[in-house]
C-alpha cells in the first residue's frame, strides 16, 4: 500500500547503516560568555557543524533563550543553556572544546588595567572550573585583555597544563578585510599573518606584510594601519572557533591539516633568531586531534618587522609578567 511504500523510503532515506548518513562520534563544545556580542553570533555558527554533536552554553545571563532559539535550527547539536555559577560544572562535563569570549567591555572611566581585573578574574574562575571538571579540553581564550598568559598560568598551577591545549585568538581577519575593502578584492583574496598582539596593546601588534599571500605591497606605514585601525570585526573569532572544533573532531587525517593563526605559548623561532624572549607569541600553528602538531613559526621576516617586533618586546614582556602576577597574587 502507498503509506508502507512511504514509511520504506523513509526508512531507505534516514537509515543510520546509509554511510552518507553516518556522523562523527560524540563531540562536546562548551561555550562560556555565550549571550553576549561575540557568543551569541559565535553559538549561531557553531550549532552549524555537524561535527558537534553537544554545544553547552553557559552565561551568567540569559542562556534559556539564548539555548532555546538556537536549539530550533534543525542540525546535528543538541543545544542546552546553563545560567550562573551553580551550572558552570554541568556544563563544562565532558567538553572536548572550551571557548571563552566571557568578559565585561570597557566602561566609562575604566582603565586598562580595571579592564585587565576583572576580564582576568573571569577568565581564571572559568578555566579552574574546566581544569577541575575538563582538565583536557582544548580551551580557547577570546576575552581581552586577558587571551593566553592568565589561563595558561592557572592551567599550571592546578598541574594539567598543556600548551598543546591552550590557545588566545586574534582576529588576523581585520588586516585582509581592511585589504579587500581597500583593493576591492574578493574574500580569501589575501592571508596574512600578525604576531605579537598579547594584551591588545597597540604596539604589541604588528603587520607581518611579507608573509602576505599573494605578495603584496604598500607603504610600510599603510601598512601598519591596516592592522591598527581597523574595527572590531569578528571574523578571526570566528574562523578559530570553526577550524577548531572541525580539526579536533574530523576522522579523516587530511581535514585535520588546517592551519590556524593563534596565539599559543612557547615561540622559539623567534627566541633562535635571539630577539624574542617572551614566553607568550603569537604564531601561525598546524592543529591536530591533541591540539597542536605544530608550531608553524614566522617565517622569514624582513627588517621593518624584526624592528617592530624588537621595539614591541619590552611591552609584551611587561603584559606577560602582568599575567603571571595577577594569577600568583589572585589563585
Ligand atoms: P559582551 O559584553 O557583549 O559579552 C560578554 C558576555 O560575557 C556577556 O554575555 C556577559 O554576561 C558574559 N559574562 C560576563 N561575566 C561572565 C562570567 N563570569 N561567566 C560567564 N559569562 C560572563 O562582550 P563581547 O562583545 O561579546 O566581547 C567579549 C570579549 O571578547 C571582550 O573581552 C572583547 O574585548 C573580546 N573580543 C576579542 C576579540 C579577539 O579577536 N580576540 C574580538 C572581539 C572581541
């Protein structure tokens, strides 16, 4: 009869021994400050992998819609929101990847160093609840200032530090978006690298124009405004919370190869070429399932950045040590 030839073709089109229909195994995402500017559009992106299969979102405000809205999209992660402190270890169980945007912004009259505080303080209690609760999950760190110095040291103190296993994120984006609204290019027209960048203070950023591909060329000082000033843009958060989850979670060897521009601790290409000795640097790395394979390096840089990054150094060296004393005075 026509319902028993339906209910058939149902079973054909949906049945799980269909390969095309097989998924990947069970995949966790945490993601904490997930109501506001950047978790919101962040989570929307996320519950489009259908790597995922769990996407916890954790704020202290406003989760129950935030996870309700999302959980209507018809796609692989099951969504499920939790609200405050209480549910923070219920929603870290079992993540294979933590992302971090939680944060305050700036407010009138706050400093730098008001900002550093607080955004610290929330980034410390988060990451100890995950070194408790997922001791090895892949943690990323987007709040500013704050990125990799203050997880990674709290991450130490509790004994389950990897630094395969930490990363900040930067948004690299802004240089090639600014590029392509400049030179009325398409997306994906041009990649560049940026090193340096801990703590988001101005000169600790710095263009690395010669590993632009394709070449290209502009006035030196151009070229540094590319990257100083443009605006907040989301797309480098975006891009790393992507790759992230989709290098950790895709079966095929192939798919993992991604490389991802992040901050991650422990450069030493710059340390062999004796001018850069921070702990903390910004590089281009390969991830893989444990984190990352590889540390890709800067490559060869010309004159104008070795300068850059020399004048920069005293700074990210003060920014780093900041972060190490704010977690030895506060943990
Ligand atoms: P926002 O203020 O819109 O959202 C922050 C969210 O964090 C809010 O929903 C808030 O309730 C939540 N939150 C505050 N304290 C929390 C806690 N203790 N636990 C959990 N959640 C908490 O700010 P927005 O625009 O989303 O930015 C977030 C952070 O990301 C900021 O620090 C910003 O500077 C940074 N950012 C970093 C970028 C990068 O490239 N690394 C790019 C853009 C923003």
């Amino acid at each position: 009869s026509r319902p028993a030839q339906l209910v058939c073709v149902i079973r054909k089109q949906f049945s799980t021994s269909n390969k095309a229909y097989s998924q990947p195994k069970e995949a966790r995402v945490a993601l904490l400050g997930a109501s506001g500017g950047i978790g919101q559009p962040l989570g929307l992106l996320l519950k489009q992998s259908p790597l995922i299969s769990h996407l916890n979102l954790y704020d202290i405000a406003h989760t129950p819609g935030v996870a309700a809205d999302l959980s209507h999209i018809e796609t692989r992660a099951k969504v499920a929101g939790f609200l405050g402190e209480d549910q923070l270890k219920q929603c870290l169980k079992g993540a294979n990847v933590v992302i971090i945007p939680a944060g305050v912004p700036r407010k009138p009259g706050m400093t730098r160093d008001d900002l550093f505080n607080t955004n610290a303080g929330i980034v410390r209690d988060l990451v100890d609840a995950c070194a408790e609760v997922c001791p090895k999950a892949m943690i990323g760190v987007i709040t500013n200032p704050v990125s990799v110095v203050t997880p990674s040291e709290v991450l130490k103190k509790r004994g389950v530090y990897d630094p395969k296993r930490v990363f900040g994120s930067d948004n690299t984006g802004r240089g090639s978006i600014k590029y392509i609204h400049c030179r009325g290019k398409g997306p994906g027209c041009l990649e560049s690298e940026r090193a340096g960048d801990w703590g988001h203070s101005g000169i600790t950023i710095i263009p690395l124009i010669s590993q632009c591909t394709p070449p290209v060329s502009f006035p030196q000082k151009i070229g540094l405004q590319i990257y100083l000033a443009c605006a907040r843009c989301f797309l480098f958060a975006f891009s790393v919370v992507q790759q992230s989850p989709s290098v950790f979670l895709n079966p095929k060897p192939e798919r993992e190869k991604l490389t991802v521009r992040i901050q991650n601790a422990g450069h030493r290409g710059g340390r062999r070429q004796g001018w850069c000795k921070a702990k903390y640097f910004a590089t281009p790395v390969l991830l893989g399932k444990e984190g990352i394979e590889k540390n890709l390096g800067m490559g060869k840089l010309i004159d104008f950045e070795v300068n850059l990054l020399k004048a920069a150094m005293p700074e990210l060296l003060a920014n780093i040590k900041k972060g190490e004393e704010f977690v030895d005075k506060t943990y």
